[in-house]
C-alpha cells in the first residue's frame, strides 16, 4: 500500500483505527525513499531496519490501547538535528564520521507521539546557506518541482524529501529563512515559531534560531507543534507551554483584539529589499484575497530600515565559527573541506571582534525596534516569503534579481528581519510562477501570535488550495 499522497494526520488516522499498520506506512516511505532520493538529493542516512523495528513497537502500542497523535507517520530528521546512534555531521566534512550521542526533544516528543524517524535529511554546512549542498555526504538537495533548482536551505532535504512525497512531515530549523525558504521554494507549509517555543540545546548565547516543520498542509505543521512545543528544563531562551492546541482553533474564530478587527499591511520590502515581479505579484495577490475574505482591516505601513544582513551574518559567523572550532584551533582547519561559504566565515575570523559585534548588535537592536514599531500598528504583515523563485541546484545564490544585481542574502530579505525581532511567521503557497515554480506568502504577526497565523494559513488553504506535491507535475 502507498501513503506517498497521504498526508500525515490521514497517515495516523489510518493507523490508529487499524485500517493502516504503522509497519506499512513506514515500510511504503522506505519505499519511495529508494526510488526517488537518488534524483532528490533529500536524505543523506536512512535507518530503514531501525525505522521498521520502530514502527513495529508503534503497532504493539496500538494494540495495547494507547492513542498516538502521529501514530506510524514516518518523518525526516534534518540533519543538524540529533538522533542518538546517528550521524551527526552538522553537514560538514570535518564532521563526517561523528555520531550523535543524545536525541534532541522534540525527536523524543515525536516518538512519544508515535512518529517513526526513517533518516537524516541533507542540509547545508552548518545552515550558513540558503541553498542545501550536504558536504559530508557530497549531496546536493534538489527541488522536485524541477530538478534543475536547489530545495532551498538550510532545511533542503526535509523541504525535497516532503514535497516529493517521501515523507509526510520532516523537521527543520529557522534562523534567518531555513524553514520557510525552502517552504515558498518546493511549495509547502512552513512556520517560523516564537525562539524557545520548542526547545533546543543550544551553546550559542544569542540565537535567532526556532524550530519546526516542512509539511504539505497547515493542519499536519498544526500537529507536529502540538506534539514539539512546551519547555524542557535545558534551553536558556525556552517558553511555557502556549497552553492551547494550535490544530484545534484552526477552524475556530479568528483570534482577534477584543475592541477592533485585526489589523494587517502588505509590505513589498523594507527599504532595501529586491524581489522578482512576478514573485510580488503572486504574494500580493494572495494576500490580498487572504485579508479580504477574512474581513481584515488594510493599513498603509512604510516599513524602512537599514540591511540588516551583513549584521545578521557576523552573529552567525561567531556560532558558526564556535562550532567549526569543535574540529580543532581554526588556525589548523582544514579548508577543503568546507564549503565556499564556511571559508569565506572562516577567513572573516579576524573581523569577528568586539567591535564588530557591537556594532552588528546595535544594527539588529536597530531592526528590531524598527520591526516592534510596526507592530504597534498593526496586527499582521504580509510579504513574500522568498525574493526569488528559484536557485540553481547547488547554488550559487542569486547575484542578480530581474536584471538588477544584490549580495547573496537578498533571497531571505524578506525572513531575516523577522528572525531579528523575535516574531513568528509562516510561509504558505501564494502559486505558481509561467515557468511552473512555487512562490511563497508569508503572514508575520506580533509576538506569540502563532495560533492566529495558524488560523489564517488554514483559511488561506480553503481559499486557494495548492497542489500538495510536486510529483503531481510528474517530475520524479
């Protein structure tokens, strides 16, 4: 029996009512994995005999009565996750031969749930990249819609690996645009939650990075959430239980302030953003719609603010750089073993100094305010999520924008502020561009807003269904 068109809530249905045996759907997956990831690119390590044996473990806890929200839904691991046993490369060739000693919590919250991990999928060197070229493995994450096009990054393999159909759901992790690049890129669902609101281990000090989901459907990100979120005693920046279920209000009323409707501003940039047109038009199109029907009320914003990416790129630099540094003094790393862009960090080593970084803190707390005072507006902002709708297999990132040339950063132009300031937003389909590629919407919202921007992606799924898989085109 193949599940690859099934979505993972019908998955667990499935499997908790006995039409399905959590064995089979893993066993189909397994199965699509081996037929398609040599096109894909998407998974770097696959546990098939481990994930079977999971799966059987699934079924004998059925048969003992328990409930399982994710009961037999196979799900991919991004690779800079950890999964105790497994490789643990951060997608880097100086780490090629590492195992991961622990697993992280939300691996153990899925588990719990009854998910079933079947691998790793690829990500880009440390996720210092929005384009996904796994080092460790010589692995290239394509897109499915074309294969020609990089999956986004950092979380590439899990964004190849879902719309492909090989899984229903995989993980991701967002600190500058890695869930909902790879989202607005392959044509799926994929939220930026609040830092801290699943927890991570993290050794940096500073982090604008959050975890979550790629999936085809809001309803599949609203289950895996439900199931990942809520504290663990181990992460600095974690937050209380959100005390709700996000899939439970997606068909409830809008969460709205009690003495006004909600109020929302389309912004095609932020003063120096570049955007491809047609981008532009397809995410004010469905914006447009999204807000209308939902009886939002439209404000005129004028967000401008000065780029924040060559800022936002030293902060990463310095984890960057603490994490190379497990390999040994920088001093005697090895650079053909890194990526084009982990050597340009790492020949910027001098640079990230005191100075630098006060100076890049001072920007960021810049954007920040910038991003807040916005808020203090309105309730939502709605932008495209991606600048562009494709990037070359392999990258390099785009240099020029409909004719007109930018730095690498400017595809997450539109991602890296809200990563700044701490909001919450999601990437869903906004369409199609001529060439057939998918372009991104994605709806902002203030601070610990996620359930609202749950309820409006759902709506936004009722009104403009998207395709939910790219083998529907016939690609792979």
């Amino acid at each position: 029996m193949s599940t690859a068109s099934q979505t993972g809530i019908e998955v667990a249905t499935e499997v908790q009512a006995g039409a399905l045996s959590a064995r089979e759907a893993v066993a189909s997956s397994l199965a699509r994995i081996d037929e398609a990831n040599e096109q894909l690119g998407a998974f770097t390590f696959v546990a098939a005999d481990e994930a079977l044996a999971a799966a059987d473990a699934v079924d004998r806890r059925l048969a003992a009565g328990e409930v399982l929200p994710l009961a037999g839904v196979p799900i991919g691991v991004k690779e800079l996750d950890h999964v105790e046993g497994w490789p643990d490369t951060s997608g880097s060739a100086l780490f090629a031969d590492r195992i991961s000693t622990r697993s992280d919590t939300h691996v153990e919250r899925l588990r719990s749930a009854g998910a079933v991990m079947v691998g790793l999928t690829a990500a880009s060197e440390f996720g210092i990249t929005a384009y996904t070229h796994h080092r460790a493995r010589n692995v290239t994450a394509r897109n499915p819609w074309n294969l020609e096009n990089s999956a986004g990054g950092s979380s590439g393999g899990s964004a190849a690996a879902v719309a492909a159909g090989l899984v229903p759901i995989a993980t991701g992790g967002d600190g500058g645009g890695s869930i909902r690049l790879p989202a607005a890129l392959c044509g799926l669902v994929g939220p930026k939650m609040a830092v801290g609101r699943t927890p991570r281990r993290v050794r940096d000090l500073w982090t604008t990075a959050t975890l979550g989901p790629l999936a085809t459907t809001v309803a599949d990100a609203a289950r895996y959430l439900d199931v990942t979120v809520g504290p663990d005693g181990f992460d600095r920046n974690e937050l209380p239980h959100p005390g709700l279920s996000y899939e439970a209000l997606l068909d409830q009323p809008l969460i709205e302030p009690k003495d006004r409707p909600l109020r929302a501003a389309w912004v095609s940039g932020f003063g120096f953003s570049t955007v491809e047109q047609e981008v532009l038009g397809l995410a004010e199109a469905a914006a447009r719609t999204l807000v209308d029907q939902c009886g939002i009320e439209w404000v005129d914003l004028n967000m401008a603010f000065p780029d924040p990416s060559a800022a936002w790129s030293l902060i990463g630099a310095a984890g960057f750089l603490r994490s190379v540094g497990e390999a040994g003094p920088l001093t005697e790393i090895d650079s053909a073993k890194l990526s084009l862009e982990g050597n340009w960090a790492l020949q910027g080593a001098p640079l990230v100094d005191a100075s630098s970084t006060a100076r890049a803190l001072s920007r960021i707390a810049e954007v920040a305010d910038a991003v807040e005072a916005a808020f203090a507006e309105v309730d939502l902002i709605l932008c495209p999520a991606a600048a562009v709708s494709t990037v070359p297999a392999g990258g390099p990132l785009p240099t020029t924008i409909d004719g007109q040339e930018v730095k690498p950063a400017a595809i997450a132009h539109f991602t890296i502020p809200f990563n700044l300031s701490g909001h919450p937003g999601i990437s869903v389909p906004a369409g199609l561009t001529t060439a057939g590629n998918p372009v991104g919407l994605q709806i902002a919202g203030r601070r610990f807003s996620e359930a609202l921007l749950f309820q409006l992606a759902a709506r936004h799924e009722h009104l403009a269904p998207w395709p939910r898989h790219a083998i529907a085109n016939g690609t792979i």
